[in-house]
C-alpha cells in the first residue's frame, strides 16, 4: 500500500484566512508540489507557491529563503511511501505486485513533482536533490527488493547470494531509467517484462 504524510488530511477550508504554524506550512508545502506537478520545476516561483497556497510571498520566504530549500522539505514530506510488503507466495509475484506500488509512487502528484525536478534541473542544483532522491525513493525501494528475495531464499526458491547490489538496485535503477530517458510510464506489459525477463533469471538459483 503506498501512502504519504498526507494521506487522508482533510481538505483545506477556503476560509481559513489566519492559518499558522504546521497547518500554514503544510498548505505551502502542498501547494508546492501542485506548482510542481502543473508547470514544472522551471516554472515554479516563490510568488505562485504563495497564492496557490492563499498566503502572502513573506510567509514563505520566512521558511524557506530559496525554491530549492522549499522544494526538498515538499518532496520529503510529500513522497509516497510503500508501507507493506507484497507477500504473494512467489518472488515473481511479490516483486511484480512491489513494482506496480512504485509505479504507482512515481506516478503520484510528489512522483510528476519528483521526476519534473529530475527532468529539468540542472547539475549543480539536481546535486541538491541528492539525498532527497537516494533517500526518500531508491534506498526503500531496494530494502523492499531485498525483504522479498530474502523470503525467496529461505523457501529455496532464489540463490543464496542473491541479496547483492548488482541484483537488488536492477528495478529502481530501470523504472528510473525508463522513465527519465525513455518516458515510459511502466504499463502491466513492460512490468511483466522486466520481472520475467530480467529479475527471475537473475535470481534463480544456479544449476551445474
């Protein structure tokens, strides 16, 4: 199941004209990732936060003095976590139905926020991202990966090794691949592929 910090928050009350605090906060952080996910990392400004957010520039620029501080506490409150692990019987099958969960992550408002920044930053201020990136979205991925393949050993079903990096970083490294340099948006096919044709082989156990 992926879910978030929001997940399930109330909506925000178009009179609430004196927010302050966390509730103030959240509306910018939130209003953010919308700006994100519309127009763009290019596209966003400190003055569009602050309107969608239906608050004054200052209020922003007190929390955050730059886009770029404003946007990584967006993304790490906003990023979707995957809080269960598929638990289907067979590695095939956890790992697909583990994959169609992050599909679903990065096909979420913070996962178009996330990708828009990974799309059109440049070098030096993707570098900004970095931990955001490695932290929030590809390190729980691959401890994810490695909680089904561990089951997969102790039924005898995957090679003891299996647990290597060369092996559990090869889905996060492909949908984000995919999807930075191809576009892809992972249908079922393109999941069953990558599960079939490049997983499985990879953790069979070896036969002489």
């Amino acid at each position: 199941m992926v879910t978030s910090r929001w997940t399930a928050a109330p909506a925000r009350s178009a009179a609430s004209l004196r927010r302050r605090g966390p509730v103030l906060e959240r509306a910018i952080l939130e209003a953010a990732l919308d700006q994100l996910s519309t127009v763009g990392w290019n596209g966003l400004t400190m003055e569009g936060v602050a309107a969608s957010a239906q608050t004054g520039k200052a209020a922003v620029y007190r929390r955050w003095p730059c886009k770029e501080d404003l946007v990584v506490d967006a993304l790490q409150a906003g990023l979707p976590q995957i809080d269960s692990v598929p638990d289907r019987g067979s590695v095939r099958e956890d790992l697909l139905e583990l994959c169609r969960q992050m599909r679903d992550a990065m096909f979420s408002r913070p996962g178009y926020a996330l990708r828009s920044v990974i799309h059109e930053c440049d070098t030096l201020t993707a570098e900004r991202f970095h931990s955001v990136i490695i932290e929030g979205v590809i390190e729980p991925s691959v401890e994810l990966i490695k909680e089904v393949v561990r089951r997969g050993i102790a039924r005898g079903e995957v090679r003891p090794d299996a647990t290597e990096p060369s092996v559990c970083d090869v889905i996060p490294a492909m949908m984000m691949y995919r999807s930075k340099v191809c576009g892809s948006e992972w249908e079922e096919v393109d999941l069953v592929e990558l599960i079939d044709r490049v997983m499985v082989p990879l953790l069979l156990r070896h036969t002489d």
